[in-house]
C-alpha cells in the first residue's frame, strides 16, 4: 500500500473524510476508488458513495478476491443505510463466504457476518461459511466487529441508533 492510501485509510478511520478525500481525489485506482466511496458515505453522499463503491469492486482484479468482498459489503452497508432493503443478500452471502475463507487462511478462528433483512448477527464457519449460530435483534444491526476477542454490534430503528455494545 502507498504512502496517499495509508494516509487517507488513517484519516478515514479517524473519521476526518476531507483529509482523505485530499490524498486520493484524484486517483481512479481501486484502492483509491474504494477510500473515495468511503469518504462520499461519511459525508453523506450515499448515491454517490455507492457509485464509486461498486466502481472499486470492479476495478480490484479477479485474484483480489478478499478485496471485491470487501467492496461488496461496503455496499451493502450504504444499502443498509439508504434503507435499500432490497439489496441482492445473494451477493452479501458469496462477499461473506469469501471473507471467511480468508480469516480462516489467516488463523483466525470466526468471522461474523450480518444480514440485515433477518435483523440478525450471524457466527461463520470459516472454513465452510456455514452459519454456526444466530444472535436475534428487534432492531437493525448497522455493523459487528471483532475487538479483543468480544463481539461488538450497533443498532438502529427509525432515528434512533443505539452506541455500540458487547455481545455477551
């Protein structure tokens, strides 16, 4: 990774969209694409932040495959987020699948996975993608990660988020 991708990541992550949209406005890599899709979703431009989404999707080559699934989740996050349930989940699961295959190929032991429609959290097998077992929400589920080894989600309903939690 370059040094203008690093640093717009990092601003990214920091939640500063502009510093990052000033490292890579002018680069039409995949790379680039992506961290510009990323900041346009910041910003609040989901039309626009979906269009170069899918644009870096296809642009991140066949053998990137961890890449595509990536850019496949990220859109389905602004379909989440523009309230596009309508979304192919067909796409989310192959995204998830992959993804898995690769946290499995880097030791990790379990990936999870959301899926929106069903308001539910899901725990992968990584090695077959196979659900092991499901977290049931009364509301959507915006986003799941691993910290530390505990499972941290945030929710939504209407207007109202919730602050991300630890699953027990």
């Amino acid at each position: 990774m370059d040094g203008l991708i690093t640093a717009a990541a990092r601003a990214l992550a920091a939640g500063d969209p502009l510093s990052a949209l000033n490292q890579v406005a002018l680069r039409d890599d995949a790379p680039a694409l992506a961290l510009r899709g990323i900041a346009m979703a910041q910003l609040g431009d989901l039309v626009r932040a979906n269009a170069l989404l899918r644009s870096a999707t296809r642009a991140f080559g066949p053998s990137e495959t961890v890449a595509r699934a990536r850019g496949v989740v990220a859109e389905a996050e602004i379909a989440l987020a523009s309230r596009d349930l309508g979304w192919p989940a067909k796409a989310l699961g192959a995204a998830r699948a992959a993804l898995a295959r690769a946290e499995h190929a880097a030791g990790h032991a379990r990936i999870p996975a959301l899926t929106y429609r069903a308001r539910n959290i899901h725990q992968v097998d990584p090695r077959t993608g196979a659900i092991l077992r499901t977290i049931e929400s009364k509301r959507f589920v915006t986003g799941v990660t691993w910290i530390d080894g505990e499972l941290w989600y945030a929710t939504w309903e209407g207007d109202e988020r919730d602050q991300p939690s630890v699953l027990k």
